[in-house]
C-alpha cells in the first residue's frame, strides 16, 4: 500500500482511533484457523501493522488537535496580490512539494495568457510588443518572488506553532503504516494454517471493499506464494485439476477476443462474454488443495489480473476466500 488516499478522514476523534486499533486488533487475530501452526515471524508481522496503524491514528489525533489551535487565528487560504490584476489564491498543503509548483505555474499561466494577448500587437508595432513581454516578464519574476516570500513565511509560521512538524508526523506514520502492510503481504507462507491466517489478516485490514488495497500490494501478495526455486509444478507427472481450469480460461478469453474483433455476431460475442465470466468465476472460488495448487494460482492471477477486473472487491474478496480466509471482516 503505497499512499493512504485521504486517510485523515478515517480519523475524527481520539476516542474514534482506540475503538478502531482495538477492535482491529481483536478482529484479526480472530481470523483464520489454529495459530498453533503460525510462526512467530508472521505474528510479529502482524503485531508490527496493529502498532504502526495505532501510531498513525495517534498521529492523526495530534495533527488535528494542531490544526484547531493554529487556524483559529490564522487563515487557511492566502493570497498573492498580481501586478497584471487581480491575485493568487492558494492553501499552503503539506502534502504538496515544498515550493508548491503548482500554484507557481498557476501564476506563469496567468502571464502567459497577457502575453498571447499581444499578438496583435506584434503584428502592427514589434518593438511595442517587445517592451510590453519585457514588462510582464519583469512582472511575473516579481510577483514569483512575492508569492515565495509569502509561502516561506506561512510555512515558518506553522513550524514555530508545531502544526507543520504534525503535519510531517502523519505523513511518516502513514508509510510505515502502508510498508507494514505491504510486509505481511510479502510474508511466504510455511503452511496451510499460515495461508489462512494471512488471508484473514489481510482481507480485514483491506475493508469488505478492500478499498486500501493497492496494485502493487497485491502484485506483492501473489508473488510471496509463488515459490522462489523452481518453476512452479516442473517435474509434475499428473496434471492439477486448476491446471486444467486456468487452461479453459486461456481458451475461452482467446475465443472471446477474435469475436469480438469479428464484431459481427452481438449474440455470440456476449454468449462467450458470460461464458468467460463463468470460467473467471471458477478461477477466483477455486479453493487450492496443495501448495502446488496455491502457488499455481497465484501465478496464473498474477499475469491476468487485468482481465480479472483489476481490484474488484467481490474478485479479491473470492480471492481471499479461496486461499483460506475464514471470515472476510465486515466493517
């Protein structure tokens, strides 16, 4: 999980934070089947993201009580006065870069269209239109030091009250949040009972919409159960039964594509559409019955997630379900 998106909202009260960190806590470690087989690696994977996520929503709770103190004397959006007219509205971001470039090109923009205003200009009297770009650039130069000036000082102003530095905890506290998450996705299960406790953990952290799954946490996950060594089933005599089915999956996604090419034949195209469907269906509720299994699974999903509907949440969720998970959290 690389960036929480907008994970301030998660947070609007302290008392909020400890029911949630308590009751995620308790929620996962329910999850899955015995621990008995669980090692303790995994565990301290799991104790590391209850910690980093209770850090973070203490980081949250701190951030806006800093918030509150500042902004009841000081404004949140400034303005930058313009030498062509009228001024630069902007809201001082942490999460913007720290010279806010987009506000900066913002104002470069503004000149910029003055500046196409004298093309007509150019055309009867150059060296007019000459001196008139000289004067707005000399302008815009003025006005980008201006508008430094008055951002360098807000900015100051909010380190001597604390509010910036809060502002910079959340952020930390929320990528190590996301990398402890991450880990335990890049945990390789030892056995079926790990598996299935993983699956808990994880499919609770990521919400019955598995809306703070990221792409590449997920990439992460499928390729921590596929085996480093050799190539998944090399060696195998008799064939898996998933084998078989991710092959009718191949079959009926080529078989679909050349109709739909074709275009000619709605019907058919949206016969072999739900056809395909089914199939993806059976890929996604096929419960593994070895590691070999598990591993091929992975693999196949790993190549055709695109074609599995990206993050969809009742495809991961069928995901998490077939690779053990007991109960998908409900929150």
């Amino acid at each position: 999980m690389n960036q929480h998106v907008n994970r301030s909202a998660l947070l609007t009260s302290s008392a909020i934070a400890t029911a949630a960190v308590a009751a995620a806590s308790e929620q996962a470690r329910a999850g899955g089947r015995s621990a008995a087989r669980v090692s303790g690696e995994l565990e301290r994977l799991i104790e590391a993201k209850d910690a980093a996520y209770a850090a973070f929503n203490a980081a949250l709770t701190v951030a806006w009580e800093a918030d509150e103190r500042y902004f009841v004397k000081n404004r949140k959006e400034l303005f930058v006065d313009l030498s062509v007219g009228g001024a630069q509205s902007f809201h001082p971001d942490f999460e913007r870069d720290y010279f806010h470039h987009d506000v900066r090109n913002d104002v470069i923009k503004r000149y910029e269209e003055h500046t196409r205003k004298l093309a007509g200009l150019e055309k009867i009297n150059p060296a007019m239109a000459a001196d008139a770009k000289d004067a707005l650039n000399s302008a815009l130069i003025k006005d980008l030091r201006t508008f430094r000036q008055v951002l360098r000082g807000e900015i100051a102003k909010r380190k001597a009250a604390g509010q910036w530095q809060a502002q910079q905890a959340v952020r930390t506290a929320s990528q190590a949040d996301l990398d402890t998450f991450t880990d335990i996705c890049a945990y390789r299960c030892q056995n079926d009972a790990e598996l299935a406790r993983k699956s808990s953990v994880i499919s609770y952290w990521t919400g019955p919409k598995f809306g703070e799954m990221q792409s590449e946490d997920l990439q992460v996950l499928l390729a921590s159960m596929i085996p480093a060594g050799p190539e998944v089933g090399q060696g195998a005599a008799v064939e898996s039964p998933f084998t078989a089915l991710s092959r009718e999956y191949d079959a009926a996604y080529e078989e679909w594509l050349v109709e739909l090419a074709r275009d000619v034949d709605r019907e058919k195209e949206q016969a072999l559409d739900d056809a395909f469907d089914a199939l993806r269906t059976q890929v996604f509720d096929y419960v593994p019955t070895s590691v070999q299994e598990m591993a091929e699974k992975a693999e196949f999903l790993s190549t055709r997630w695109d074609q599995a509907e990206g993050l969809n949440p009742e495809r991961t969720k069928q995901l998490f379900v077939g690779f053990g998970a007991a109960h998908i959290q409900q929150r």
